[in-house]
C-alpha cells in the first residue's frame, strides 16, 4: 500500500469516517418507512421481517470470506467493492417495484456492508498516527451510531414530506457520494504476496467451542438489536399511533443506548471481571427490556429501547474483548477475517485496548 502524507491519512481517516456514518443512514432508512413501505405493497409484519433477515443474512455469509479476501488483495480494493455494492443496492430499493425486489436490494446491501466494516477498521488503524488509535477507530464507529440516529429519526421524516421512495434515494446517492470520495482519497493497495489459509486451519477455528459460545452470545443481543432497531417504529406508529415525529424519536433511543453503551463498558468493566457473568447480564437484561414491549405503552417501549441499546453495546466490547484472547498465532489472520462474526465494536472506546489489553478466555470461558 502506498504510503500517503500526514494530510492524505487525515482525509482518508475522515472520508472512511463518513461512508460508515453514510451506510448507517441507508441501514436505518428502510426501517424508518416501515408504514408507508406496508402501506404501498399492502404487506405487514411478516413481509417487513423479511427484509431485515435478506439484510442480516447478507451480513452474516461475507464476513469471513471478506477477512480473508483482506488479507489477500489489501483492505482498500475490497472496501471500495463493499461501497459501491452498499450504494448500488440502496439506489435500488428506492426503485424497486414489488417488495421482493427490495428484499433482494437489502441482501445486497447486507453484502456490501460486510465489505466494508473490517477494510474500513483496517485502515482507520493502519493510517492513524502513535496515540490517536483510539480516537480515529471511535469516530469510525461512532459515525455509524449518529448516522442510523439520522436515518431512523431524520430520513423517518423526510419519507412522510416526500416519500419513502425519494428518501431511499437520497440516502443512496448520498452513500455513493462518499464511495466516490473514497476512491479519490485512498491510496491503492500493494497485493500480498504467500498468503495462504488452508482447511485444518479453518476448522480449528470454528469448532472452538469458546468462539461458538461468544457467537451465540453475541448473536442473541443482535436478535434484541434487530427487533428494537427494526419494528419500533413501526410498533409506536401501527400499534401506540404514534405520530412519525414522536415514534422516530423513541425508535432511535436505541442506536443512543448502543453508542453510549460500549465507552461505558470500558470505563466502568476492569480486568478482573468475569467475562462470562458480564456477558449472561447483558444477554438477561436485553431479554427483560425486550419483554416491556408487552406493557403496550409509550413509556415501556421509551425504556426498552434504551435498555436494549445500553445491553448490546455494553456487550459488543466484552464479547470482541474475549474473542481477541482466543487467537493463536498460526491462524491469527484467519481469526482477524472471523472476528467479523461478532463485529468491530471493541476499539469503539479508547480506553479498551487499556482494559482488555491482557485479557485472555479458557477453553472452557
């Protein structure tokens, strides 16, 4: 990879910054006109959730496969390949006739999105200078957090002034100004040359039996995410009628919760906490705010919005934490390629190479 000035780092670092805030917009757009989408297909619940597990699903098969491809041809080419996927994708739901077509759009999307977050952790930490790690990887998050804040409450607003068709394509264009920002600021990769990855490796990793409990653990909060993130909107506007206005508001609560859950992690957790009853408490306390849900009323939903956001984000950093104790040193960039399983929140906060550094996991947690 070319080595860029002191000025060529920082604008990367920025542009790499606002593509993720971009992509949370375009993730928490769809969700936020969950009404007006219901409404001009005549669909409900059922049919709305399907574009939710087309986008995770998406997500959850190019993870691995894209930390290996990193490794192998550079972080830059394969975040640019997620980027423009993730903006092409969102231009297409805005166009899409039938919402089968979307559903199709938003596994695209769920793709290219996981092109994009390990590239993008990558080289936020590749071009920041000694010290200022912690803080370029938190604006690399954070803008992901503040940008599906906008889209949920935001593009929720703009979809009932001009609908929800021009407000996907807003935020489509909007992400493909960024991804062209992109290849304009980033310098190009040098290809690596003697990586290879081979089958024993690989099985050795995820038979792990540590690693499974951490992916399932992780992946039960996510469930939370998804349910809370997705449908509250919906819910307060369907279920409470609820104007767009105070439903867009209560239904980013949660992206709040999750951006101020995972620094609160690292402050407040230490070393020598088991990881495991951190983990259970997280996991008992989403599940628990989940359940508010069925008081049927504005001010249990308010509350488990926030409680669902403060568990998964608290979560994400102990999980990531413990996983990072798990790789061995002959499989370390295979490990790099599936710690994408459980995500890239664990630098969030600038204290948590501090907190965790020395952390380690048992075989048996």
């Amino acid at each position: 990879m070319s080595e860029p000035s002191h000025g060529g780092r920082r604008s990367s670092i920025i542009w790499i910054a606002a593509k993720d805030g971009a992509v949370g917009i375009s993730w928490y757009a769809i969700p936020s006109a969950f009404s007006l989408i219901a409404s001009s297909f005549n669909e409900n619940v059922s049919g709305l959730g399907l574009l939710g597990t087309a986008f995770f699903l998406g997500i959850g098969i190019s993870q691995v496969p894209v930390g290996l491809l990193t490794a192998r041809v550079g972080p830059t080419k394969i975040l640019l390949l997620g980027s423009f996927l993730s903006s092409f994708s969102s231009l297409a739901s805005g166009l899409a006739p039938t919402l089968g077509y979307i559903v199709l759009a938003r596994f695209a999307f769920g793709v290219g999105m996981g092109f994009i977050f390990i590239p993008g952790l990558t080289l936020t930490a590749t071009y920041s200078k000694a010290g200022s790690e912690g803080f370029n990887t938190g604006l690399y998050i954070g803008s992901f957090w503040v940008g599906g804040i906008v889209g949920i409450f935001g593009w929720g607003l703009l979809a009932g002034v001009i609908g929800w068709r021009y407000s996907l394509l807003i935020s489509g264009a909007i992400d493909l100004v960024t991804s062209v920002m992109l290849v304009a600021f980033l310098p190009r990769d040098e290809i690596t040359k003697g990586f290879r990855i081979t089958i024993p490796d690989l099985r050795k990793l995820f038979l792990n039996n540590s690693l499974i409990i951490l992916a399932v653990a992780y992946g039960s909060t996510q469930v939370g995410l998804l349910l809370s993130g997705y449908f509250t909107v919906y819910y307060l506007q369907n279920g409470l009628n609820l104007s767009q206005v105070l439903a867009g508001l209560i239904g980013s609560l949660t992206l709040v919760g999750a951006l101020v859950g995972s620094p609160l992690a690292g402050k407040l957790y230490d070393k020598s906490s088991p990881h495991t009853r951190v983990i259970l408490a997280s996991g008992l306390t989403c599940a628990l705010a989940l359940g508010l849900y069925a008081t049927n009323s504005v001010y249990g939903a308010a509350i488990s919005t926030i409680i669902t956001g403060l568990s998964v984000g608290f979560q994400q950093l102990v999980v990531l934490s413990a996983a990072r104790g798990l790789a061995q040193l002959r499989v370390q960039r295979c490990v790099d390629g599936s710690r994408g399983l459980f995500s890239c929140f664990e630098l969030f906060n600038p204290d948590a190479q501090e907190v965790f550094g020395s952390s380690e996991l048992t075989p048996g947690i």
